[in-house]
C-alpha cells in the first residue's frame, strides 16, 4: 500500500495483509488485516486496525474503473455507497486507487 505519511510525501507500507476477490457473477469482498502496532487505526473504512467490505461490482473497462456496491461493511457508514476506484494490472499484479483526489493512496494487489 502507499498513502500519505508525514509532510505529504508517498509511503510504501509492507506489512498489512489481506485478500481481495472479485467472482464471475459480479460479488466482491475485500479484508485488510493491519499490523499490531496499528490496531488502532480506524476512519471511514478501517475499524480498530481491520477493513473488511463485501457487496457486488461493475467494470467499465474503457475508463479502467471498477465500481463497488457496498452491501455489508465493519464500518456502517460505508453501507450503501458505491466507490470507484481506478485499476490497472501491471508488473504480476492489480494496482487500485480511490478516483476522489482527496484520497490519496494505492494498493497493489498480487495473486498467489
């Protein structure tokens, strides 16, 4: 993952685990374990260092943006919205970034 650290700048972040699925018949489900020292990191998608979502998906591949339905979330307030994020499939994995220019973060996703 890379999000804002101090003074703006880029930080790649290691050490978060989790997994990411997509299914043929348009479901989706996403869980981000954080590391000890961050179990207590929570916002609009994190809960006491845990993200976890599922819900259904749409795909516009000419803007290489998926969209996600949000059906179920740890964080309540993420039920109901749908949130597009940008793809792109490079170097053996799926790179995701948020599409609002006030989230500034990405995460490479790589399949085992």
């Amino acid at each position: 993952m890379e999000e804002p650290g101090p003074g703006g700048t880029m930080v790649r972040i290691t050490d978060r685990k989790g997994t990411l699925m997509y299914t043929g018949d348009g479901r989706m489900s996403v869980q981000i374990q954080f590391p000890a020292a961050q179990s207590s990191v929570s916002n609009d998608y994190i809960s006491n260092g845990y993200e976890a979502s599922f819900g259904t998906y749409e795909v516009n591949e000419e803007a290489k943006t998926i969209t996600r339905h949000v059906e179920g979330s740890i964080t309540r307030g993420l039920v109901g919205q749908s949130l597009t994020r940008a793809y792109q499939f490079s170097d053996g994995g799926l790179t995701m970034r948020s599409v609002r220019p006030e989230e500034r973060w990405s995460t490479m996703w790589v399949r085992y």
